[in-house]
C-alpha cells in the first residue's frame, strides 16, 4: 500500500493515470503525445506506477499497451471510504471504469492482483467448485480440460448456472481461459466475452493478471469493472488469510 500512496503523491503519475482512465490500451508514444516530458521519463512513470500495481501492461505483437488497474484502488476505498459512508466522495470509484476501447482486438479491462501464495493455490482457488462458492457466491464446475464445458452455477441449491461457456486454454498452473455468456444466449457466438487468466510466480508471491474481453456494452462493462476488483479482493482474502470478506455473490450477464 506505501507503494500506492507514493505513485500517486506524483501529480505526472496522476495525470497518466487520467489518461488511462479515459482511454485504456495505449502505447507509450500516445501517452507522451499528453506530457511534456521525454520518452524517458514517460517510461521511468509508467515503471513506478505497474511496481505499486496502478497499471497493468499487455504485448499486442510489437506493441505494449498500458491499462489502468484500479484494484488498488478498489481497497483504498474499502479501507478508508466505504467505512465513513460519505456517498459523495464514491466519485472515486469512478476509476475502477476503463473507457470502452477504440479497437475491438484489445483487451477490454486487465486487472492485476498479488497474492501470497503458490500459482498452484491461486489456479486451485480459480477452478475448485467449493473454494470458488466460498468468496464468489458460485461454484465454477468442469473438468478443466480444453474444449469442455463451464457452468457458474448458484449455490442456493437450485442447481441454475448464471454463466456457462467453454474452456478455451487449460496450462495449470499457468494459464486459464474461457467464454463467458448466459445460458439463453448460449450458442450465439456474438454474445460471448472471453476471460483470460495468467498465473505468474513473482519473487515469493503470486502475480495473478485477468484480462476481460469481448464486452457486450455499457452495461455489461459496469458490471464487469464494479465485479472484477471486488472477487479478485475476496480471493486473495480467502488465500491469504483463510476467510473471504463479506459480499455479495457476482456474476457478468451476457445479453
């Protein structure tokens, strides 16, 4: 968290961040097109801001695309503004929105989260039915295996999936990706979004990067971006301490 309050003391690194908010996925040179500085410097930024997890960074061929990550900031406001209840000051989770982006092959949110744990914790805790109904409020049910289905199903009982798709990549403990739509829609391919899990060692904690695409539109974004931050905190709190914070279960739609 010290990390985070020094990138943002910056004001350049405030304005970069602005940016991103207005517009997620964009390259160091059109960052710089909006600071008076030098490429240099611009990169030296954009390092402080991905070591305190503010921006997440994605190869798309020979370019690298920059994103905001509000994660971070997701927790400031959990621990320091939720609890006052000061409704006006919730502008703030304003943030946690990426703008709809201009180029439909990018990746529409890219949310970065560390986590004290093994990637095998991490992939187990992404794909186990019991772990998942423990802080997501569903159980993700398969058998993992490429080209197999997926359910997101209740855990009132009732058996009904909210969300079903298919596994597209399954590396344990790696890397894990799947589609994403609601049972009506099945079978509609414009109706599914894609979700990419990457599971990175990082020195003795866990990078866990999750890349959201193929929204549908406005809402299906703010579903996503108010979604996301939330279950990634839930998940690291179940990891790391063995309880998940209390919240409501989420899940996307897809209409």
């Amino acid at each position: 968290m010290d990390q985070v309050f020094k990138a943002l003391a910056d004001a350049t690194r405030r304005r970069l961040l602005d940016r991103l908010h207005e517009r997620g996925g964009q390259t160091l040179g059109e960052l710089c097109e909006h600071i008076d500085m030098t490429r240099q410097s611009v990169t030296q930024h954009l390092a402080v801001l991905e070591a305190a997890n503010l921006v997440a960074s994605v190869r798309r061929g020979r370019e690298k695309l920059h994103y905001l990550n509000p994660v971070p900031l997701h927790e400031i406001q959990e621990r320091w503004i939720d609890k006052f209840e000061r409704p006006r000051l919730r502008a703030l989770s304003a943030v946690k929105r990426q703008a709809e982006e201009a180029m439909s092959d990018k990746p529409t949110f890219v949310y970065v989260i560390y986590i004290r744990s093994t990637p095998e914790a991490v992939w187990d805790a992404l794909t186990d039915a019991e772990l998942t109904a423990a802080y997501w409020g569903h159980s993700n049910v398969s058998d993992w295996k490429p080209g197999s289905r997926w359910e997101h199903v209740r855990t009132d009982g009732s058996g009904i999936a909210d969300v079903v798709g298919e596994v597209v990549e399954s590396d344990r403990p790696g890397r894990l990706v799947t589609t994403w739509t609601s049972p009506e829609n099945e079978g509609r391919p414009e109706a599914y979004s894609k979700v990419t899990f990457d599971i990175q060692p990082h020195a003795d904690i866990v990078r866990l990067t999750v890349t959201h695409e193929d929204l549908a539109d406005e809402r299906e974004r703010a579903d996503v971006a108010g979604g996301w931050a939330a279950v990634l905190s839930n998940l690291k709190s179940l990891i790391e301490t063995g309880s998940p914070l209390p919240q409501e279960p989420w899940l996307v739609p897809n209409d």
